[in-house]
C-alpha cells in the first residue's frame, strides 16, 4: 500500500495535511493519533469511502481513485462503531457479507464458518444483531471483514468494548494474520499496539509525524541493570564497553558507595556481544550482577513525547 502527499480539506478546514506512507506486504501497522488527529480520514480515503483533496493512494496496486471497485475487492474494513443490520440474525449477516464479497455456495458456507469458529460466534449465530453486546458486535463485525480473503485488513479500535479474555483472543488473531495479510489498526490502547504492530506510525493534527515510532528504539535498546556496588564504579565499568551511549540510575538514592542494588538504564547500539561484554566488565572488576535484560520500547513515553509539540496551524 502506497500512500502519497495525501490532504483532505473540509471546506475550509484542512483534516490531513501532505500524509505519505509505504505499507508492505504482511507487516502490522498501528497509527496512533489523539482524537481529530485525522486517522479515520486517512482510513475512510484509503477504503474509497472518501476522495483525497490532493495526492494519491494505491492498494496492492489499485488507485483508489480510478480502481475503486478493485480495491474494495482487496481490503475489509471495520470502523470503531461495528455498524450491523441488527434485524438480521448473525449467521444471516455474514452469509450475506460473504455474497457481497462474491461467495457462493460450499465457498460461503466455509468462509462463514470459518470466520465464526476463529471468533469464536458459536454461541450467538441464531441470534439477531440488535440483541448483541458490544463485544459480541465487535467480534461479528470483525468476522465478516475476514470473508473473502482481503488482501489488506483495516482495524479501527478493534478491541473496544471487549473483556480482557476478548481482547487477548482478538490480539491472537491480529498476529495469526500477519504474512498472509496485511493490517493497518488503530487504538488508543497503546499496550495492545506494542504488542501486535510490527511498526508504529503517529499522527497530530493532521500531520504525520514519524512511519516508525520504534525505530530509534530497536536500532538502540535500552538495557536494564541491576547491580550492586558504588555508583561511581559500576557507571565507569558500563561506559568503558564500546558501544554504550549512556548509563541512568533508576532506582536508588544515588549514594556514591553503597552496596545496595540499584538499577541502571543503559543505552547502547544493538549488537549480539553487549550483553556478554557488559556483566564480563562488571563481575571482572567485582560488581555482582543480578540482572541484565532489554528494556521493552516505551511507545507510551515516545507518543506522548511527540504528540504534546504544538504544530503551527495549517496555513
């Protein structure tokens, strides 16, 4: 998917601002955005739903202008409100989602099944949509999404309203789909992205501000130590390993000799030897070590870092 110095005006008011994105074959892709940040938009004119003002948009090689009916063939998506016809009982409603979507037959029947096995509907097929809880709605509405086998899979806040066994059992699926789909999704709940997306995009006011949130990260991992000894001595140890960019007590009151544990965040470049390196420097000069391990990406602190930046108005 290809996206190129997208912007989209409401009369006067300018929603998307110059967005340019490349999504690959397979990859999960979240897009973080504060509400009005303009992420259903860019959603709404990746899906044909709306005409970008300016720029352009390809999906698995269809302009979306110009190919709609053959993008919409290869993309499924499924806005927050998980939209139903609910005087339809829910195996009605997927039968016909699957003839929308060109099944017929044997291919509708398995499709459907399949759909509702996956998302685990056993329970609520007979009843109508309307009697639905939110979660089960949500859960319907991502199961007819998965009918016909789309190329590219479009989640906006595909957990809302779910019980954390829901949440997890739609987090499973998400992954399960990688490789074989690709998958555009957006959250608030910024755990839940960490854990599925394979990259991270961030938008403000229209405006993107980076396509991969976590690069820094990965290209420098954090560490975090905890050792005990002086402060003085266990900082001059870690520096002296090539590689690190610096070292920040965490924890502890900073006393210079103290043979309490503290804990240390270390950043450095990623390279297979560090850890060895850096415990063999430590226990070679007398610190015990009780841990060394790499400190998950903090996409919350990185988020909220770049989304609080004022951006001047648009002109």
């Amino acid at each position: 998917m290809l996206a190129q110095h997208v912007s989209k005006w409401y009369g006067p008011r300018r929603a998307v601002t110059e967005v340019s994105f490349t999504i690959e074959p397979g990859e999960i892709v979240g897009l973080l955005g504060p509400n009005g940040s303009g992420k259903s938009t860019i959603f709404r004119i990746l899906c044909g739903y709306l005409a970008p003002s300016s720029g352009t948009v390809a999906v698995a090689g269809y302009d979306v202008m110009t190919d709609s009916l053959d993008v919409r063939r290869a993309i499924s998506y499924v806005p927050e409100d998980a939209p139903l016809y609910d005087h339809m009982r829910v195996e009605e409603f997927l039968r016909f989602m699957a003839r929308i979507k060109g099944l017929r037959g044997a291919s509708a029947a398995s499709a459907v099944e399949a759909a509702a096995a996956r998302l685990d509907l056993g329970a609520v097929m007979t009843m109508p949509a309307g009697k639905l809880s939110r979660g089960f709605r949500q859960r319907v509405s991502i199961a007819q999404a998965l009918l016909g086998d789309p190329q590219l899979l479009v989640l906006d806040e595909p957990t809302s309203g779910l019980d954390p066994h829901q949440v997890i059992a739609v987090r499973d699926l998400i992954r399960a789909l990688a490789g074989r789909h690709t998958v555009l999704i957006a959250s608030h709940v910024l755990p839940e992205i960490e854990k599925i997306a394979t990259r991270v995009m961030i938008l403000l006011d229209g405006t993107l501000l980076t396509t991969d949130a976590l690069k820094g990260n990965r290209e420098h991992p954090a560490l975090r130590l905890r050792a005990a000894g002086p402060e003085a001595a266990i900082r001059a140890a870690i520096t002296a390993v090539a590689g690190v960019r610096s070292v920040a007590a965490v924890l502890g009151d900073g006393a210079a000799e103290t043979a309490a544990p503290a804990c240390y965040l270390i950043e450095a470049e990623r390279r297979p030897a560090l850890a060895p390196e850096i415990i063999a420097v430590l226990t070679g000069r007398g610190i015990a070590v009780s841990e060394l391990s790499e400190a998950a990406p903090d996409l919350e602190r990185i988020f909220l870092d770049l989304t609080r930046r004022p951006l001047k108005a648009a002109a």
